[in-house]
C-alpha cells in the first residue's frame, strides 16, 4: 500500500475549516534581518537581507498566503536594490522574533515597523548611540534579547530606561561568562557588587571599581 504527503480533499473542505488548518501551520521561528549599506558598482546602496527562507505556507497557493498569516514586512525601509534583490521579509508579528545582530535599529525607526514588532534579537557588546529611544519606540514589544560579550555594559540601563516587555522580559546572554538573566537579575547582581564593594572601599569609576584612600 502506498502513502502520499497529498490530501485531495482539502480544497473541498469549509473555507472556515481550511483557514484554521493554515493557522496550525503557523511556527515560531527567529527570522534573520538585516539592513546593510554596500558600494555596488560603484554607488553606496542600502540592502535588506535575510537568511531565513520565506514560511511553507506562503508558498503553497494563493489561498494561504491571501490568509494573511504572514505579512510583507520591512517594505517602508528605502533600499535600493536591483529587481531581484530583496524588498521585504514574510512575518508574523505574533509568532518570530526578529533577529537583526548588529544592525542599527535606527534603520528601523518607522512607526508602522515599531508598533509590530513583538519579539526581538540583538548582538551587541553596548548600545549604538540613541538605540534606548529607538527601543523605547517598540510600543508592543514582548521580549527583547540581548547576546553579548560585556553584560557590564547593560547595568541599570533598563532599570533607568523602561521598556513596553519590562525588565523580566529583556533576556542578556554574556557569551564571556555562559550566563542568560534577565535585566531584573543582572541589575540585583549589579547592586550586590556595588554594595561590596564600596564596604570595602572601594568606588566606581567608569566601568571599573578602584580602591580609594580613607586616610
């Protein structure tokens, strides 16, 4: 007997039916996205890219993709491209996490894109200058991520900078260290190391604690 991956009878199945069995196909994924500026030909160009490839379920038929479950998104960004380069990125707001590393999210400062984005993924060993308004831009913004090098970097700056996500739901991962806490927990860190560090006499002085003369 043999098997087939086909089911013949969807398109005969309720409109309401069909439409819930795209949604189940809907999966949470960290979608790669990237803004870069490179010399092509001679003249500097602005380009979207991404590594991750479009979802199944925009490339099965008009239908799922006219469902709407994943948009075209990153289309108000001004690239300049040629025709067969890329122009958006397949999203779902709900569901990925936008993962751009190093790129400036000042490329990203357009209300329709910070009002979406729900869940994003940075690398960054401190923040680009004016990045904390740009963060404080994602009005909806669920979780943030942080993968760096230098956790140091980040204390107290979302205890004195409050996002929409709230502390608990800002995740830094210090790569140095192979450690992953939330703000709220590397800022308490923080605090005990300040603690201890002025009972013994010490203070701090730019990003390092320096013993002082008490006499």
């Amino acid at each position: 007997m043999s098997t087939t991956g086909t089911f013949h009878p969807f398109p005969r199945l309720p409109w309401e039916l069909r439409a819930m069995i795209w949604k189940f196909a809907v999966v949470s994924r960290e979608v790669d996205v990237r803004v870069v500026t490179r010399r092509i030909q001679g003249k500097l160009r602005i380009q979207l890219l991404s590594g991750t490839p479009p979802p199944a379920i925009v490339q099965v038929c008009k239908e799922s993709r006219d469902l709407g479950v994943y948009q075209k998104a990153f289309a108000e960004i001004p690239v300049n491209t040629f025709d067969f380069q890329r122009k958006y990125v397949w999203i779902n707001w709900e569901y990925d996490t936008i993962r751009v590393m190093m790129t400036n999210l000042g490329h990203f400062r357009y209300e329709s894109i910070q009002n979406s984005i729900q869940r994003l993924s940075i690398d960054r060993d401190r923040l680009y200058s004016g990045e904390i308004d740009d963060l404080q831009g994602f009005k909806n913004l669920k979780q943030l991520y942080i993968s760096t090098h230098d956790s140091w970097n980040f204390r107290w700056v979302f205890r004195e900078n409050p996002l929409s996500c709230g502390q608990k739901n800002i995740l830094i991962d210090d790569a140095e260290d192979y450690i992953t806490l939330n703000s709220f927990e590397w800022d308490k860190q923080f605090d005990e190391r300040l603690e201890y560090s002025t009972a013994a006499g010490m203070v701090l002085v730019g990003d390092d604690f320096v013993g002082v003369d008490l006499w």
